[in-house]
C-alpha cells in the first residue's frame, strides 16, 4: 500500500488560482457569446448592436457593479464549487 502525498498549500492555491482564472475567463467570454447567440435566436437582433457591442455592455455592467453581470462572470466558478463538492460528498458517503 502506498501512501498518497498530501499536495502543499502553494500547489493547491495555484491549482485554484488557475480554475478561477478559467473559469472567470469562461464568464467573461464564453457566456456573454451564449447569451447574444440564444438571444439572437429566441429574441430577434440585439437592440445595441452585434455581439462585441453586447460584450461591451456587459463590461460597462460590470464596472458599474451590475448583478447580473457579477452573477454571469462568477456563475461558472460557482457551478464549478458545487459539482466539486457534490462529488466530495458522493465519494465520502460511497
């Protein structure tokens, strides 16, 4: 039986530092664009323009303090936190 090494502290905060940064960047990028593509199909044209337009909206909401733009940068981080600790969870009571 070996035992497994416990990773150090600085290991798991860039390992945290690193899921923070993809997943802000997935909010930051990546939602906006599915947020102008499902618009334009459910919805019709967006009323300021195209989608770079949207996403500059979105970052003038966000310097504003914007709830929903906050709510849509941090959204997959904390979808990310709960599907972490779902699976904790699963694998404790296994």
């Amino acid at each position: 039986m070996s035992k497994r090494k416990k990773p150090q502290a600085a290991t798991i905060a860039l390992r945290e530092l690193r899921w923070l940064v993809l997943a802000a960047a997935s909010g930051a990028i990546l939602l906006p664009m599915l947020l102008w593509i499902s618009g334009r199909i459910l919805l019709g044209r967006y009323e300021n323009g195209g989608l770079i337009d949207l996403w500059l909206d979105f970052v003038r909401e966000l310097g504003q303090g914007g709830t929903a733009a906050w709510i849509l940068l941090v959204a997959p981080y904390a979808f990310l936190q709960v599907g972490r600790l779902v699976w904790s969870l699963h694998q404790r009571l296994r």
